[in-house]
C-alpha cells in the first residue's frame, strides 16, 4: 500500500446553521444526502455551466454549526473563498482556508484503512483509494501506522493518470469547460434527480441532448511526452489538446467526432509529433472514438 501527502490540494472548510441546505443548492452534487461516512465529488458551476471550481466534500467536526470540508485545487482554493463569501450577504457561514493546518494524504494500492482522522474512499472512483484529511506534518506517522509505504506526490499522479481521471488546470480549464468535458457524469460528480443547482439549466441539456462532443481521454504514446497544451491534430486538423502525462500514459481533451472520423479515416492522432493512441477507461460509459464499425462510419 502507498501513500502520498498531495501538495496541490487544499482544505477548505464551510460552516454554519443550515449549510447542508445552501450548499446543497450551489453544487452539482446531492450534499443533502452525505452521510459522515462518506465523501462526494462535485463542482461550483458559473450560470453558463462551466466550472469554478471541482472538489471532494465530505463533513467536518460540527463547531461551528453544520460544516463541510473541501478538499480542492489549491490553484482555486481563492477562488472559492471570493465566490462563498460573494454569496454571505448575512454572514451566516464561516468560510476558511486550512491548508496551513489540514492536509490531504492519499492512499491507494491496498485495502481500506481506518484512521483517527476523516477518511474516505475517494467518491470518483474507488481504485483511486483513500483521502485522509490530517495535519500535514503527521503524514509520515500516519503512513506507518495504517502499513502504507510514503512516496512522491508524483507517484499517485502516475496512478491518477493510468485510471484515466482528470485534474483540473492540467486536463481541463476553470471558467471554460462544462462537467461533461471533465468527465463529471461518468464519475459521480453530477446529481442529474436533485433539483436546483447553479448552471443546471445547462448542464441538463447537454446530459438530455448528449451534445458533449469533447471530453478528456486517456492516451498512450512512446518516446518523450507532448508538453501540456500542446494541439492534438490529425492530417493537420486540429482536435484537441493534450494534458497530463508520464510515463507513456497521458489523458487529452478532444472533439470526439473529430477524433473518431479521423481513425475511421485511418488517419493518426499527433501531438508535437508524438502519435497518440485511444485507450477507453473501464468507467467511460459514452461512445468512444474509434468503437463504431466502418460501415457505421460511412454511414453517419
């Protein structure tokens, strides 16, 4: 079993009377129905649906009324502090920062462990492992004591790249795309029956339509890695962009009819040169590029 202290998240805290509620109203998520046991993955939404910012919410110690803990890009941690308190007009909520206090330790490749400390199984997908939220300093003791040998942050990267899930700011842009590019729907990030919820309008539609025609994709390649942001093409037309990556395995934001009309046209995918191959996630549920039979192709 491995575990990584993750220096690019940060814990946020929300708190005070009836936050369940309003949060539960912001959110893409269904915040009404977490139970303390677990965690769930959802996103604040601009009004056009896309995202600002993405995070694992599960509940923290009630002191200061109902509360939750954000466990987010440390990237937007400020971000979501503006926006939350935009939204305090009667300063009924606490909104802090705890990163100088609360870290987040993965841990994956093992059985689950309990800690004294709030732990959960990661609510995207259950091989990404654990999340411990804990006081940084106490990562290595906490390691040894739950068995779990403590690696680089660079190593769970490697594991969330190979499963195929997105970060944002690497995969995917704040303020510019929708939780269905970011592959929100297919990993329980999205509460299509709750109701109301920032840029739900749209969001519904796109789910209903199924108009998502660009999605982040895990990749493979050999030789050195695409940079981040480098353009993906096939016969020189762009497709997309090409994200995270080690290791041969990368994941790459593309227009799926683009990409599948150039396979069906045998035709490569590139990036900075670099040929790139489709590989479809065991959790994908959407048609994937390159799945239709050729007389499918020709005819659409």
């Amino acid at each position: 079993m491995k575990a990584s202290l993750l220096p690019d998240r940060s814990i946020v805290t929300f708190a005070g009377d009836d936050a369940r509620k309003f949060l539960n109203s912001l959110f893409t998520a269904n915040i009404a129905a977490l139970t303390a046991d677990e965690s769930c993955y959802s996103a604040l939404l601009t009004a056009q649906g896309k995202i600002i910012v993405d995070a694992l919410i599960s509940e923290s110690p009630a002191e200061k009324g109902e509360g939750f803990y954000f466990d987010m890009p440390k990237s937007q941690a400020q971000t979501f502090l503006a926006k939350m308190n935009g939204y305090n007009l009667r300063k009924k909520y606490v909104v802090e920062d705890l990163s100088e206090k609360l870290g987040v330790l993965a841990v994956w490749d093992g059985t689950a462990v309990a800690t004294k400390y709030p732990c959960h199984t990661d609510p995207r997908l259950a091989a990404l492992g654990q999340r411990i939220v804990l006081p940084p300093h106490l990562a290595a003791e906490t390691a040894a004591e739950i068995g779990a040998e403590l690696v680089p942050p660079e190593q769970f990267e490697a594991h969330r790249i190979a499963l195929g899930i997105p970060r944002g700011d690497l995969d995917f842009a704040y303020g510019d795309a929708f939780p269905h590019e970011a592959d929100m729907d297919q990993l329980h990030g999205i509460d299509f029956k709750k109701g109301c919820f920032v840029g739900q309008e749209v969001v519904q539609r796109m789910e209903r339509r199924k108009i998502a025609r660009t999605r982040v994709v895990p990749v493979t390649f050999d030789g050195a890695a695409p940079s981040v942001g480098t353009g993906v093409s096939a016969a020189e037309k762009s497709i997309g962009t090409i994200g995270s990556s080690v290791d041969g395995r990368g994941l790459a934001l593309l227009r799926l009819d683009r990409a599948e009309d150039a396979l069906a046209a045998g035709q490569a995918l590139k990036a900075g040169g670099v040929t790139l191959h489709l590989v479809k996630p065991e959790w994908a549920q959407f048609p994937f590029p390159g799945e239709r039979k050729p007389q499918e192709s020709e005819s659409a």
